[in-house]
C-alpha cells in the first residue's frame, strides 16, 4: 500500500520541475566540507530505540568520502549522519532546509547557490535517500516553502519551493507522475496541519497543549475556517476610524468565521492585493482568484503580457526598394506613413523622397520612381494628420516646405512646393503638427528655438526660447494646450505656448547626451522620456506633468545601444511601444498610473534589424483577429507590416475590452485661428465594433463541461464470464453468421473406388 506518498515497489519519486525552464543536473561539492542543517527530532527522522535517548545532531557530509575498499575516492551528497553534539563541525556554507511532515520530504540549499538538492527521509532508517536535484539560471538567496493548502493536489503537486535570486521568484515544483491527473490521489495526500490555532496566547502560557487540527486536502472536503489575529483588526480599525470604541477585553483572542480558506486580513490601500485591483481597473481587465494570488507574490502583471507580433503575409510587403537614406538625423524617425501613402528618404541629391501607396503593395520596379525633390538634404518629415495629401520636409537649409500629393500617388516627379516656411536661421531639428488644431506646425532648430507656424498662411505665430543646448525631441500634449521638450542640457521643458514664450515647469532629464525623446502619456498626466544614463544604458523615465521639478516618479534600464528608443503610445489601451534605429526588438509595455508603472509584455523580436518603425492609425487594425496596433516596419530593401494581436478564443466576438471608442485624431476639432485666439477643443469618438459582430461582454455564457474522463471508468474491473462474451462477439462479427453454411460443405467428395 502507498505510504504517504512512496509507492511499494519500484519507487516513483516526485519529479522537480522549474518553471522558468531550471534544468537538473549534478551538484557542484567543495571537498571536505561537514555541513549542518537542522537540529531535527530524531521521532521524525523515524529513529527509535537507543538512538533517541541523547540529543543528536544530524548532518549531512559533503565532499569527499575516505577511501573505501576499491580504492576509490567518491563525492558529492552522501546522505545523513548522525553525530554527537561534542563533534568539531566545519562548515563553509550552510544549508537551508524545507522538511514536509507528510511526505518526508527534505528540500535543501546553500545561500549563494545554483544548485537545490531533494531527499526523502525514510522511515525506520538514518539515511537519505536523494529524489532529484535542480539547478537554476542564476544564485539563489534565500528558499521558502509554499504552504501545502497552496498546492496543485489535482496535478500531484506534492511540494513547491519559491527560491528568491537577483532579479526573480523562481517557482520550483515537485510532482508525482500519475496517469490521472485530475481525480484527489489520497495516498499522496494525507491530512495536513490546519491553519487555525488549537488554543489562544492565554491558554498556551497556561500549560495547553493542544494540538493544531488536521484538515484534508481533498478540494470537496477542505474547510471554510480561517483566523485573523486580533492584533492586525485592531491596528486596522484605529487606521480606519478615528476615536472607534476599543474591543471587548472579554473577547476572546480568536477570530474563527467563514470564508476562504487562504483568506487574509483586510487589505489596506498599500497592500498588494489594493494595489492589483487598482492595475485592473486601470486596464480593463479583471484578474481571476489565482491570478490575483499569484500578483500578491510577484506583484501585478499586464493584461496584455501575451501580445504577439507577427509580420504579415508577403503579399502586403514593398520589395525591391532602392537607395534609401540610412543618415537622416537621430531625432527624425527615419520615415512616415498615414493610411494612403508612406514617404521614404532616397539617398540622392538634392533631397529626394519616394511616395508609396498603401493599397498597391508589391515589388518596385527596378527602374526609377517618381520622387519628390526637395532641394535640401531632408533632416525630418511628417504628414499632415487633417490632409492625407500633404507632407511637411524639413531641410538642412532652415526651411520647411509643404508639398501636396495627388490622391493616387505621383505619377511625375514634384519640384515644386506648395509652400515654404522660413525663419529658422539653422538646421532643423524636428518637425511636428498640432493634434487638435489645423494647419498648426512646430519646428525645433539648432538656433536653440521652437517656431510655430500658421501653415495656412505661412508665417511665424509664435516664438519658444529657454534651451541652454541641442532639442533632442518635443510633443504636444494631447489636449493641444502644452508642448514638452528635452533638451541635451539635462532639462524637460514643459511650455504653454499661447501664454509664454519661457518654459512654466522645468525638471530634471536623462544623464546621458547621447540622444533622448518625449512623449505623453496616461492621459497627458505623465510625460515619459526615453535617453541615455551615465553608463550609455537605454533608461525610460517617467514624470508627473504637474510636478516636473521633482524628477522621475519611476524609471527603468532596459539595454546598452547606441540608437535612442523610439516611443508610440496608444491611448485607447495603454501600451508603450519602444525600438531604435537598427534594432531587432520592439519593446512593448503597459504604462499604468501608479507603482509599479511599467507592467512588461511579450517583445517583438526580427532576425534583421530595421531602420524605422511606424505605426498606423488605429482604424487599420483588423478587429476580426483582435490586432491591436499595426506598423510599418522599414528594412534596408523592404517595408514590411506588422500586427499585434492580443490571444483571444471567441474571435468570432467583438473584444470591446479591448477596443474601447476611440478618438477621430485624423479630424481636425477647431481651426488655426480659433486655438490661436485661445479655443480648446477636443476630438469625437467612434467604435470600432462592426456591425455585423456581438460584443464579448454580451456573449452568452458556455456551460463548463467536463474535458477529461475519470479513471474508473477505464480501470473498472470485468468478471471472466464478461470478458468472454465480449471475445466471442468480436469473433462473431468477424467472421459473420454462424449459422451460414461454410464453403466446403458446396464441394463434391470423390468415391471410395477412386482411392484404390
């Protein structure tokens, strides 16, 4: 009969199984070392007699052995020895032991270590016996056991282990391999020790010695009885309400009610569990009971942490794309795009940019295309949010010139702008119009300027000054009323242009001079900076708007290269999409309004680098297979487009979770003159729902059904006289009718005068 989870006969020992892909192997042994680990009770080791009448110490030898017979010497784990309590005892590093009561199993590992070693403590006998060793990716600091109500019982979870190293929480699990995996297996399982104490503070120093109830592990059978100390209710009563009346002194020490039965005392708003509810609302997202339980341990996880990013079929690609510009500054994105055209530097003279059209992907001809020629080496480009058909060019010689495209694309060169902005007395920086007003366009110089220009009748309409160096980067808020500005001075800037010409907040930026850029967020609450530290490390950086001064509320290191990162917010989710100029990853983050902020999703990653990265708007996205965000990815002969898309099973529903109205950014909401007079305006909102699709939130609700067949029904035993029918059936259908007659009974026999 199984024993506490040790079979008779061949032995099946639980199997550990790391679950950020640890692999076993063997451990690595100092020699000569005598390591202790516990002063454990002889009466659970399963010695009796003579052995328990003194105190011993038990310890494990590790390194090598003495000589034995063969002359051999021999390492490693050796198991358990008793020793006196007199023994000089030499130890390096000490091992932290995690002993299971009910299963008798020993879990055990060294501070500063890779390796995590299982044993099982047999009964009746002073050794162990090794089950399995894990090693993990990096050393570990400190192990803890997960209590046995936590475990997996329907998966033959017998024991878990949190190990804790630099940078993670690394679950190690062991398993009894069963064939069922989803029926209570109670031979593994006996009852364990409650979670409710036997007897209050004032019985136990009164000589009780009561021992905690044992519960069964059985998910049908386990009890709803949970504690919470007096202490922690007290303590978050007078937190709560001021001047409250103090409890009964007559009250017992014991709070028993009903419930879960991992439940905890109430959370405050600083507990994990506050902290996860507040992330899901913020995101839209609803996390289960195990889920909120897991982000208790390792803190609050994205929604969309399994995004993934594929490239689309061929059939949508540009190829045979010739000559492109790869020395466009580092503060233009390299190209743009908008739902009709796509415009792409050509490395040629004088400053010649190719027009592509969305809807006639395919191969390039090999001959030459229609180009704009702007007459000036191009520093940055942007189209014109409001006229799909114009395209602003920045040049190195100080001027902006405004080109019109033809609706269906050039069909001969342009030479001609339709108009050109002067007044920059260097070279421009960048170049970028405002989201909410017309024919609004701002333009950052070497002159240490930022110009705002009234392109409907080509002049200046205001002038920005304060920046001590180069402009890295600028934005408009999106509610059109600020713009914000990093400089290579170590500054953030932010600006109420139609009220001063100086910046009204200033704040610390990025340490780095390599490059940064600026873009807002949560609303326009936050501001995030993308730059360089003191160690050239690509850092994010994340501020509170309204108190710049005060510095970054959060950052973070991502990885050491020389392109800046390229930030693309989406408003509608919450996402953060950051590449560089010849990377290969696109970093994809859920920004949320409080700690811990960055919430990390799955990474775009390419076998080739890209030299640019734009996205489309949000109408492109193919709803019916939950795309989240397209883009454009440039490549060296190619553009490619790349969609997110978020795993979903009812795909044939309109995820409105994840589609929320969305504002018409590419309609203008007031005039130049309107918003230079001082007017506020804001965009109108429309959902992306077809209307041919239910939302998910009406689906209707599937009744759970059971997906697995339980075991008895294939181990239930049949008597012989069964068994026989069945073999006689299946012969009987083989062959057919027993009753037909059998093909020799036809044949004709010989006479016996024949045989002679």
């Amino acid at each position: 009969m199984p024993v506490d989870g040790i079979t008779d006969g061949p032995r099946h020992h639980p199997r550990a199984s790391c679950r950020d892909d640890v692999t076993a192997c063997q451990a690595r042994c100092r020699p000569g070392e005598l390591l202790a680990f516990s002063q454990l009770r002889r009466d659970r080791l399963g010695l009796s007699g003579e052995e328990t009448a003194a105190p011993k110490l038990v310890c494990l030898l590790r390194g090598t052995r003495a000589n034995d017979a063969t002359g051999g010497v021999s390492a490693g784990l050796h198991g358990a020895a008793v020793v006196p309590p007199d023994a000089p005892l030499l130890s390096c590093r000490t091992l932290i032991p995690l002993f299971d009561l009910d299963t008798r199993l020993l879990v055990l590992m060294g501070k500063g270590e890779d390796m995590l070693f299982c044993y099982e403590v047999l009964p009746g006998q002073p050794v162990l016996t090794e089950v399995g060793q894990c090693r993990s990716e990096s050393k570990a600091h400190g192990i803890a056991q997960v209590p046995k109500l936590a475990l997996d019982v329907l998966a033959c979870e017998v024991m878990r282990v949190l190990q804790l190293t630099d940078s993670a929480i690394v679950h190690v699990s062991y398993k009894v391999p069963r064939k069922s995996t989803q029926e209570f297996q109670e031979d593994l399982f006996p009852s364990c020790v409650g979670n409710v104490p036997a007897a209050s503070a004032q019985a136990w120093w009164a000589g009780d010695v009561s021992q905690v109830p044992r519960i069964s592990l059985h998910p049908a059978h386990r009890t709803s009885r949970t504690f919470t100390s007096r202490c922690v209710l007290s303590l978050h009563l007078e937190s709560q309400t001021l001047g409250s009346p103090q409890p009964d002194k007559k009250t017992e020490d014991l709070d028993i009610s009903a419930g879960s039965g991992l439940s905890s005392p109430t959370s405050t708003p600083t507990s994990p569990s506050s902290t996860a509810a507040s992330l899901s609302a913020t995101s839209g997202f609803v996390s289960s009971p195990s889920q909120r339980s897991l982000q208790s341990i390792l803190g609050p996880s994205s929604g969309f942490r399994h995004i993934q990013g594929t490239v689309l079929p061929r059939g949508t690609h540009f190829t045979n794309l010739k000559g492109l510009n790869l020395t466009t500054p580092g503060e233009s994105d390299g190209f743009c795009a908008n739902q009709r055209h796509v415009a792409v530097p050509l490395l040629s003279a004088g400053g010649q940019v190719a027009i592509l059209e969305l809807s006639q992907p395919g191969r390039l001809p090999d001959v030459s295309l229609p180009t704009i020629e702007n007459g000036a080496p191009v520093s940055d480009l942007c189209w014109d949010p409001f006229d799909l058909e114009r395209l602003a060019i920045a040049g190195e010689d100080a001027r902006i010139r405004l080109w019109r495209v033809p609706p269906e694309g050039l069909q001969e060169s342009l030479r001609e702008p339709e108009a050109v902005l002067r007044g920059h007395t260097e070279k421009i920086y960048a170049i970028k119009f405002h989201p909410l007003a017309a024919d609004i366009l701002a333009s950052s110089s070497y002159d240490l300027s930022i110009r705002i220009w009234d392109a409907r009748s080509g002049k200046q309409a205001l002038l920005l000054n304060g920046h001590g160096d180069q402009i890295f980067s600028m934005a408009w808020s999106p509610n059109g009323c600020h713009l914000a500005t990093v400089c290579k001075d170590g500054k953030v800037r932010v600006y109420e242009p139609r009220q001063a010409a100086q910046p009204t907040q200033e704040g610390p930026g990025p340490e780095g001079g390599r490059g940064a850029r600026i873009v807002w967020m949560c609303g326009g609450k936050n501001l995030l900076v993308s730059g360089f530290d003191s160690h050239s490390e690509r850092q994010l950086c994340l501020y509170r708007a309204e108190f710049l001064a005060n510095g970054p509320v959060a950052h973070i290191s991502l990885d050491v290269s020389p392109s800046t990162l390229i930030p693309y917010y989406d408003m509608d989710t919450g996402l953060l999409f950051l590449t560089g100029k010849g990377d290969t990853r696109v970093f994809v983050y859920e920004i949320v309004p409080e700690a811990p902020f960055f919430l990390e999703c799955n990474s775009f990653f390419s076998n080739e680098p890209h030299k640019g990265f734009q996205f489309l708007p949000k109408p492109e996205c193919d709803v019916r297979e939950v795309e989240i965000a397209r883009a454009l990815r440039l490549r060296q002969t190619s553009i490619e487009p790349v969609g997110f898309h978020v795993p979903r099973i009812k795909k044939e529903f309109f995820q409105d979770d994840l589609y929320p109205a969305t504002e018409v950014w590419w309609e203008p909401a007031l005039s130049a003159t309107a918003w230079l007079e001082g007017s506020n305006g804001q965009h109108r909102k429309i959902s992306l729902q077809p209307g041919t699709m239910t939302p998910v939130s009406r689906a209707p609700k599937d009744l759970p059904s059971r997906k697995y067949v339980p075991s008895s029904v294939y181990l239930e035993e049949k008597s012989d006289e069964q068994k026989k029918e069945e073999l006689l059936n299946a012969m009987v259908a083989k062959l057919g009718n027993r009753e037909d007659p059998l093909p020799q009974d036809a044949f004709e026999g010989v006479d016996e005068e024949e045989w002679d």
